[in-house]
C-alpha cells in the first residue's frame, strides 16, 4: 500500500492548493447513484464520478460521500444499505480505508448536514445537490484539480499498466478468434472472457470490426453473422480493461492474408512507435499530431495511394481525408481524461488547429502524463466522395484497399523526461 499512500498524500497536497486558490475551506465529492430509465424500474450501469474513485479505489461504491478539510483525515461516508435484493459487500475494512475515517451508513438519513459546513463546494453530478448552484462543480475548483489529475502517482501509473495487462489478454483473444474465422460477436465475447469483464465493467464499448467496418471510426456493433475465410480481410479491435477504476485503451489492426494490407499495417506499426518514441516531457503534442501526418502520408505514398511527395499531400490537407481524427488523448480515470485542452490550472484553453478540430490533447506534454498514440488510416467512402477525382489519387489503389476498411494502432504511454514508458508493448 506504499504507493497507495503516497497518491493520498498527492491527493492532500492537490485539493488542498485547489481549495486555498478557489476559496473554499473543504469539499464534499459524491459518487453519485444509479438513475433508472425512463418509465422504468431499471437503468443503465452506474459510473462512478471520477473525483471520488481518484480517493477511493472501489469501482462498485454508489450513493456514497468523501468529505475533505485541509489539515484534517479525509472522511468517507459508505454507503452499505440493508438490502436484501443485492449482495453488498463490506468494503469498509478494506486495506485502503486506512487512510481514511470510513463511517459505514445504510441510508440517506445517516449523511451529515452538508449546508452545516461552512463554505464548502460540492462536486458531483445533479441526482443529489445539497448546496446551492454558485458551490456545485464550481469551475475555478475543477481546473485547479484537473490540472492536478493530469500527472499521474505511481499508484495511478500501475493501475493503468495492470489495465493493460487485463487487455492485452483479451487482444490476443480476439487476435486467435480472428483467425479461427469467428465472428464480431465471437471475437467480442472471447475478448470479455479472457480479460474476465462483464460487459459493463469496460472503460468503453469494444470496437470489434471485420472487413469494411473499420472505416467507421466509432463502429458499435457486433455481427453476428460469420463471414467466410475466402472472403475475410481485416481486423480492427479498439478495446482496454479496467483496473480499480483505471482505464487502458488499446487498438490492433490485422490482415487475414499476408497481402498489401498487411504491408501497410507493419509499416504503420513502424511509425506508430516511431511517434511513441517522441512522446518525452516538453513535447508539443500537437507538433506529434502533424508528424503522424507526415509519417501516415509517406505510408500512403509507399503503397501508391498518393501519387504525389508526402510533403505534397500534406499540405493540400489530403492526410486529413485518411486520417480524420486526433493522434491521442490523455488516459486515466476517465478513457478521455480531463484537462486536454488546458495549458494551466486556471483552466487557460488552447484549442485544436482550425484544421484539426478533433485533435483531443493540445498542451506540451508533462511528466508522469499518461497519453495514447493511435495515428490511424482510413478508407472512408464519405470521405473518398469529397476528394473523388483528385489527380493525386490512385483512385485503382483507393478501391483496392477499401474492402479492409482502414488501420489504428494504439499504445498507452507514460511520459518521462527522458524516452518513455509504454504500458502496452510488455
């Protein structure tokens, strides 16, 4: 538990600045509770407010409270209902509760009064809103504890490895049911199994694509239907893991044939740790994002795609048809995890390059930050349209590679001040 405690005394150290710079002389942070849907008795799986999982590593915990003071042992209210619809389990002498005076409650009547402490803030989502609007989610507090949340402890960096380790099993999975001639929905169920998840505790909803469908970025489904061995051609898999609320982020990309496809993706899997390699402290991430550009435009031109000098086609915004979204994000509590666009703790944004606007991550890259690099080639038939006809397309090379669809290939990285951690390739 050293690592554990030494991420609650960063935890300390941080709220306690962001407090003293917005104001305020304590916080409470709810975990916020399920919702049902709409005329139903039933909802969707509950997520737990990132704020509360970054002090508590239970990924279960609904309903429940952490009250901070500076100076003062952070307090957890837990909430263990008598309740004998649902299994609950007692969490409250669990190793991490050392560091915290935990007061066990079985109902809403047993919270404190949180109007009774003075200048406070509130920090949770809206199901429960004990304090007026001006003390809900006050920004100024927010930026100052994002900011803090973008450079991982120690404790954060392994359990995002040990997310990668729970994925990984998963990815060679998938990998093996992929060449069995399995299914979207085979290939996702041996992923689940060999990474021992429930459906709703992944990070995200897997991206399981044969064929043509990894042209669609976002892909968010799962054919049933087997596709026969003569007529597979590619695999794209973009899923991760969950590890005490941690979340890994991983994309593959295989050919079934060793054919051209497979060329490229070997050559793409050159340049993306090519990029991974760059990702050291003071880097300009978004310099990164115009180098995979540059690195996925010489790819294109290598297997006559483009017909004219990547230089070329870089500058007529050709690269952008094939590789329409960001180079990365920031990882960690969150898939997409805060701060992206924010250059400080005062929440000063730097937005993406006008012709870039999907780019997530804008700032220098800090130590301890973890990121993901996944440069990406598509063969978007949308976006063929827009450039059909263009004389520096080989239009042929076009309709030969669009049956696969495209290539991603993700890494979670672990930036350093000098070279880098890559939590994926172990």
């Amino acid at each position: 538990m050293n690592l554990f405690k030494a991420h609650i005394n960063k935890l300390i150290a941080a709220t306690t600045n962001a407090l003293e710079q917005s104001g305020y002389d304590g916080v409470w942070i709810y975990s916020g509770h399920p919702e049902n849907n709409f005329l139903d008795d039933m909802g969707p799986a509950h997520t737990i407010n990132p704020h509360f999982k970054w002090w508590v590593p239970v990924a279960h915990v609904t309903s429940s409270v952490l009250h901070f003071v500076p100076g003062q042992k952070p307090t957890v209210y837990l909430h263990q209902p008598a309740d004998f619809w649902h299994k609950i389990i007692d969490n409250s002498q669990d190793k991490w509760a050392q560091y915290f005076d935990v007061k066990v409650i079985g109902h809403y009547s047993e919270l404190p009064d949180f109007k009774a402490a003075k200048n406070h803030a509130w920090i949770g989502s809206k199901e429960l809103q004990p304090l007026e609007e001006k003390d809900t989610n006050p920004k100024a507090l927010l930026n100052h504890l994002h900011f803090a949340r973008i450079q991982k402890t120690d404790y954060e960096i392994h359990c995002i490895k040990q997310a990668n380790v729970l994925a990984l099993k998963g990815h060679e999975a998938a990998r093996k049911a992929f060449y069995d001639g399995c299914s979207e929905y085979e290939i996702h169920m041996a992923y689940l199994q060999a990474c021992e998840h429930n459906e709703y505790e992944m990070p995200y909803g897997n991206i399981v694509a044969l064929n043509e469908n990894p042209s669609v970025l976002h892909y968010q489904f799962q054919s049933r239907t087997r596709i026969p061995q003569a007529d597979l051609k590619s695999f794209l898999i973009d899923a991760g893991a969950n590890f005490k609320g941690y979340a890994s982020d991983i994309t593959r990309t295989y050919s079934f044939n060793d054919d051209a496809f497979a060329g490229m993706i070997q050559m793409m899997d050159a340049k993306q740790q090519i990029l991974c390699q760059q990702a050291i402290a003071g880097q300009d991430y978004v310099q990164m994002h115009l180098n995979a550009h540059h690195y996925i435009s010489e790819v294109l031109h290598e297997f006559g795609v483009f017909k004219c000098d990547p230089e070329s086609a870089v500058a007529q915004g050709l690269s952008r048809t094939f590789f329409p979204h960001g180079l990365g994000h920031y990882l960690g509590l969150q898939v997409h995890d805060v701060s992206g666009h924010v250059i400080d703790e005062l929440g000063t944004v730097k937005a993406p390059p006008a012709e870039h606007p999907f780019l997530r991550l804008t700032d220098s890259l800090r130590e301890n930050a973890v990121i993901t690099i996944e440069p990406g080639l598509y063969f978007v038939p949308m976006l063929m349209q827009e450039i059909a006809g263009h004389k520096d397309i080989n239009w042929d090379k076009v309709a030969e590679f669009q049956p696969y669809g495209g290539i991603r290939i993700e890494d979670n990285v672990v930036v350093k001040k000098e070279g880098i951690e890559n939590l994926t390739r172990i």
